[in-house]
C-alpha cells in the first residue's frame, strides 16, 4: 500500500518528463510525421491513472501544446503541421486521460469503499480489528487504550436470546459514540460480543482521566433495548502504548485488564508488569504447545460413556499433554491456545483420531463425541472432517460435536453452522448444559441431539432437592424432544443408581472409565 501511494505521488513528475523526453524524440527523430508522438499515450496513461481526470487532462493538453503549433511536420523540410492535425491529436489525448482519468477515479472510489466495508463492524459501523491490525507503526507513550464492555453481558444475553444481542450492541454503540464524541482523537472500535475498545491520541494521564470519568458518568444508568429497561454496570480495562508497542499489542493489554476487571469484579483495572509477565508466560505456553504438537507430544484419550440400559457405548475425545514437567492439565493450556489457531491445530488432530478410532471399532460404539470451541467451530473444520469421513466411507451420524453454552451467544453465525453441520448427519450435543448462562431456547432453535449435564450439577443432587428437580425437569424435556441425555461426573455407584431411576440415557465418569490414550 505504501509503494503504491509513493508511485502515485510520483507519478505527475514521472509522466512530464517522459512528456518531455518524448517531444526532444518526435523532434530529433524528424517530426510529428514519424510513429513517435504515439509513445506519448504511455505518460498521459500514468498521469490519468495515478492521478485523475483533472490532472490527467492538464497533462493531456500540455502535451497536445507541446506536440502542437511549434512542433513541424518535417524538421529537415521545414513544413509546419496543419492547425487540424494537432488539434486532433490535442482533442485525443485529452480525450484518453479523461476516459483513463475516470475509471482510474471510479477504481479508487470502489477501493475506498471496500476498505471502508472491511475495516468497519456492520452492526455498530466502529472500526473493527482488521482495521487496527493493518496499522503496523509503533506508538509512544501518547497512545492509550480503555477496553469497556457492561457486566453479566453473557448472563444477558443467555436469558435474551440472540436477537436481543444485537440490538443491545447497538444501543450501547450509540450510548458510547455520543458520551465520547466531545473529544478529539479518540477512535471507538469492536471488539467482539459487548466488547469495545477506546482508542485515545496524545494520551496524558488527564485526558485519560476526563474520558474515564465520562464513561463512569452512565454506570447505574438505564439503557432500553427493545423496551426493556438494562441496569448499566460497566468494565474497564485501561492500558497505554509504550515505546517498543504497536497498535495491536496495545489493544491487547487493555483486553487482558478488560478481562482481570470482569473476573474480578472491578469497575476498572490498569494494565501493569506483573500481567506482561503472565502474558509473557502464556505465551510461553502457547509456543512450547506448539512444538509438543509438532514433536507429537500432544496425545489424544478416550473416555467411555456407558449406556444405562447396556446398550452401545459412546466416547469423548480429550486432549492430553505429557512434558518434561509433567503432565499439563487441559483447564491450563486449553484456554491459552483457544485465544489462537491452535487450537484448530489441535481440533483437527482430534478429529482424524476419531475418524480413525471409528473406522477401526465403528461396530462397537454408538458414537464418538468431539469438543469444538467458540474458535474452532467454523465450517473450514467441519468441511475437514467430512472430507475425512467420507473418504473412509464413515457414517456422520456416529460423530458428535459437542459444544458449551457459550458458544451459542459469542457468534452470529454459529445458527448456521450448526445447521449445516446437522444436515450433513453429524449430531450435535450441549457439553456442561446448566453450569453458565443455560437458556432452554437452545433446545428449540438449533438441532440439539444429546444433553450432557454438568458434573457440579450432577454431584450437587444429594445435597438438594432444588437440584434434583431441575434435573428431573431437564432429562423430561430432553426425552420429550427426542433427545438423549448424559450425566457427567458419575463417581459412586449411588449416584450412578440416582441417574439411572431418573432415566439418564448415558453416564460418564471415573466409575466406570478413566481417560486412556489412544496407542
């Protein structure tokens, strides 16, 4: 992009003096009567194209006067050209700059708005990542960030549904574009979800402090959202660009205190040197993943899921990691590499041990489940692995995707990969259904076909009757919608018992089966 700007800047010089050197040509070569003057086409193409009708015409006629009344026919002969002929050739190459002139316009025009498209959120028309992301400069200390996003927006938007996410994005958008729009250099962008990201020039320590201050003006104000009155309790994170930081990484540690504030229910948090060392050290994380996946050390396990009735067995797929340290626990790592595309690495290895673990011991199961995340539900790994299945001539409906609630409200498409999924024959199943932001919508609008209840939930029912019913309630539903059930975490036998009377299609725990790597 930047050599293109340099070559167009440049380009009016270029074209007058390829103008120039063409006319000593047209005159040393004998006159207008040679093919020369022709050549001139080239300089009004670069000046029209690079820079416009206007100034391509202007270079157009400085050209046509220079190849004009002073220019002869033949030079040796002294014969002047008739006033028609250069006219002529004036009128055409003014006529081929404004015709290059335009297009060149429309071109940049269209450029202009398909960048705008690409860099700009359609739901709130903010600026989005990718417009940060192509911005590569590094900034100084003058560049501050404030992430802001409301509490509970997940629990919100559980309860809601998706539709009501989107308004709710674009209120609060309008809410945040006129609290901010008093002052100067700041640039509001999104994030994901509810997430939004301030971006503030020349950021001294009180211009960060005004526009704070602004944004804690509306905190326990209202917001309505399709006539629904919203209780308004905002999160921060704060950060500021150092030296040796770009753009990007500062957004990045205005996130990571946007997140330290909602974990740890503040209103705001400043980004310090103890969070770049634990970033420092996820990111140590993430690279030495990296390499154990690359060396095989990343190992997939398996973990029966026993049928209540004796019937086929089902199974999960799980991620195991074995190092020098010994073995990293998947609540560790599997957040860490979820925030990159590893953890699509690590799906798609999942997925062809399964295709294989299917096509060896298909007969004895009744399905294999494997867990997509937010990240890498996307169809670029569910086309991968039905090029797999059905190259190994596989039924799809053996394979299970097996997905949190969260998933459900963090993107706008997943309604449609789901359903394409499903209707290619893959089953789909609720992992951890009631441990977050459970909303029984789900069971209606997607293609659910296996519950799995959360192991809290499940331990949980001998010390209430509340809990108890929930789960009465939950395995009622899902046998009336034609759906099987999974209880997680069975460890004891009473509890086990305690399932099967409530008629739990399938249990899973470490009663009846411990992960075991595949060999």
């Amino acid at each position: 992009m930047k050599i293109m700007k340099f070559v167009k800047s440049k380009s009016i010089y270029f074209g007058y003096a390829l103008s120039l050197l063409n006319v000593i040509l047209v005159y040393f070569s004998g006159g207008t009567s040679s093919v020369y003057p022709n050549l001139n086409y080239i300089p009004i193409a670069i000046v029209a194209s690079g820079l416009g009708r206007k100034k391509g015409l202007i270079h157009a006629l400085f050209t046509g006067l220079l190849m004009g009344p002073l220019m002869p026919l033949h030079v040796l002969g002294n014969v002047m050209q008739p006033a028609a002929s250069w006219v002529m050739r004036a009128g055409i190459y003014t006529t081929i700059a404004w015709i290059i002139g335009f297009f060149a316009e429309l071109n940049e025009r269209k450029t202009k708005e398909m960048e705008d498209l690409l860099s700009r959120d359609q739901l709130t028309g903010f600026l989005n990542m990718s417009s940060l992301r192509s911005q590569t400069q590094d900034f100084g200390q003058s560049t501050g960030f404030i992430a802001i996003t409301l509490k509970d927006y997940e629990a919100i938007i559980g309860f809601f549904g998706l539709k009501f996410s989107n308004s709710l994005v674009r209120e609060y958008a309008i809410v945040l574009e006129k609290l901010l729009d008093e002052f100067e250099d700041v640039s509001i962008y999104r994030h994901h979800g509810l997430e939004f990201a301030v971006r503030v020039e020349s950021a001294s320590d009180g211009k960060m402090k005004k526009i704070y201050e602004k944004l804690e003006s509306i905190h326990g104000s209202t917001i309505t959202v399709d006539e629904v009155p919203l209780y308004i309790e905002n999160r921060m994170g704060i950060a500021f660009a150092r030296e040796d930081i770009t753009l990007e990484m500062g957004l990045r540690s205005s996130l990571l205190a946007l997140h330290k504030a909602v974990s740890s229910n503040y209103m705001f948090y400043e980004y310090n040197k103890k969070d770049e060392e634990l970033y420092n050290n996820l990111t140590s994380m993430a690279s030495r993943f990296s390499r154990a996946l690359k060396e095989g050390n990343i190992k997939v396990a398996f973990q029966k899921i026993v049928h209540t009735c004796g019937g086929k067995s089902g199974y999960e797929l799980l991620a195991r990691w074995s190092s020098d340290e010994g073995n990293i626990a998947p609540g560790k790592f599997i957040p860490v590499i979820e925030r990159s595309d590893l953890i699509n690495e690590l799906t798609r290895l999942i997925i062809e041990r399964a295709v294989d673990f299917i096509f060896f011991q298909g007969s004895e199961m009744e399905f294999v489940s494997i867990n997509f995340s937010v990240n890498s539900l996307s169809m670029q790994n569910i086309t991968f692995m039905d090029e797999l299945v059905k190259a190994r001539g596989i039924d799809p409906h053996i394979i299970v995707i097996e997905v949190t609630e969260e998933v459900f409200i963090e993107t706008d498409n997943i309604i449609a990969i789901i359903n394409t999924a499903s209707a290619m024959g893959y089953r789909i199943a609720i992992d951890d259904f009631g441990s977050g932001y459970s909303s029984y919508k789900y069971i209606d609008i997607f293609p659910i076909d296996i519950i799995k209840i959360d192991r809290n939930i499940i331990s949980h029912m001998d010390k209430s009757e509340k809990t108890r019913n929930i789960v009465r309630s939950i395995v009622k539903l899902s046998q009336e919608n034609g759906m099987m059930t999974v209880a997680e975490g069975i460890e004891t036998e009473d509890l086990a018992n305690r399932c099967k009377g409530f008629g739990f299609d399938y249990l899973q725990g470490f009663l009846y089966h411990r992960p075991e790597i595949m060999k």
